[in-house]
C-alpha cells in the first residue's frame, strides 16, 4: 500500500469541508424487524441509530442517538397524502402475552396473542432534536383524533428544517413533547 500523494489528502480536505458530508442512510422500510433493530432495549427504549430526513440527498440529521423514545399507537395519525413521497404506513407486530394467556394459549394450542401497531420516536423538547422544522399551527387537523395522544393546543406538523419536507410528525402549540412517524425517515449506517 503506498501513501496517497499530499496534494490529493489537501484536495479531499477542502472538497469535504466546502459541501456537507451525507452519512450513508436506511429507509425504514430496509429493516426486516425494525423493532429489534432500530430499539434500544433497555428500561428507556430510545433509538440506537441517528435518525435522517427521508430524503437521501438532504439526509439532515433530526435526532442523535438515544434522544427519542420509542412508543406506538394504533392508528398511523399523519395524514396521508397520495402525492408525498412518503412509503405506506407500516405496522409492527407486538406481542401482547400475560403469563396466563401464554399458559393458557400452550394448553389450548391456541394462537399467540399479537397486536398490530405503528411506531413512532417520541420527543421530550424541542431541544432534544438536532435539527426540525415546524408547521404554523393547523386548524384542520385533530391528530388525537386518528389514535395518536391528545393534546389541548392546535396541531404543527414536524418537517426537515433543511428542505421543509413534511410532515414527519407533529406537536401541539404550546406543548413541549413530538412524536415523529417512524416510518417516515432515515436511519443511520448500513444494514448489517
Ligand atoms: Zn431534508
């Protein structure tokens, strides 16, 4: 292995500092189990990987890792517009077993008890994002409305505070906490 010359290491320093560098990204859709994958399962489940626009080519980073907690609800809450370039609603498989249902379903050979959910990354404060833009506040949707959290304020759409794409998620005026789709972004690395 010979050393690349000086002048192409100056040339690759100045390239990289004059255009942003985009990591390498995965679409939600690309984990086979999302859940095992992209969860960190400790007593706070958050995000083992930073979390991206769904665009590649912008790939701005929303949430470093560990900054979201997971949660799920039954409905996918964002609307959904057939002209976004945003993948269909995906759902999970929770298994939902109490210790008696399990030895109930063992002796009856019943079927496992499962409960089909959408994920969503939920945000503390505005603070915890690393980057996030948000909607003015929309008078014509009721969020609490499709299975997501109630909340007193009007509804303001998350979106890529570099190239405004929305909505990833949302918030109430007034309120602190978001939640962002889960299936609506980009994760960090390369599936292993
Ligand atoms: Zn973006």
């Amino acid at each position: 292995m010979s050393q690349p010359p000086q002048a192409d290491i100056i040339a690759a320093l100045s390239s990289s500092s004059s255009s942003r560098t985009r990591p390498p990204t995965q679409p939600y859709s690309s984990f086979s189990d999302p859940v095992t994958s992209l969860v960190n399962h400790t007593s706070t489940p958050t995000n083992v990987r930073a979390i991206h626009c769904p665009r590649s080519e912008c790939a701005s980073t929303i949430l470093s890792p560990g900054a979201a907690i997971w949660v799920t609800f039954s409905e996918p809450v964002l609307p959904d517009d057939s002209a976004a370039p945003f993948p269909q609603p995906r759902l999970v498989q929770i298994q939902q077993l109490t210790s008696k249902e399990k030895s109930d379903s063992s002796e009856k050979g019943e079927k496992i008890v499962e409960k089909t959910q959408y994920g969503f990354w939920k945000v503390s404060s505005p603070y915890d994002f690393d980057n996030i833009g948000y909607s003015r506040p929309d008078t014509s949707e009721k969020a609490q409305a499709r299975g997501g959290p109630g909340g007193e304020g009007k509804v303001k759409w998350l979106i890529c505070a570099e190239c405004d794409l929305g909505p990833l998620g949302w918030s109430f005026e007034g309120g602190k906490e978001a939640w962002v789709s889960a299936d609506r972004v980009r994760y960090r690395g390369e599936i292993k």
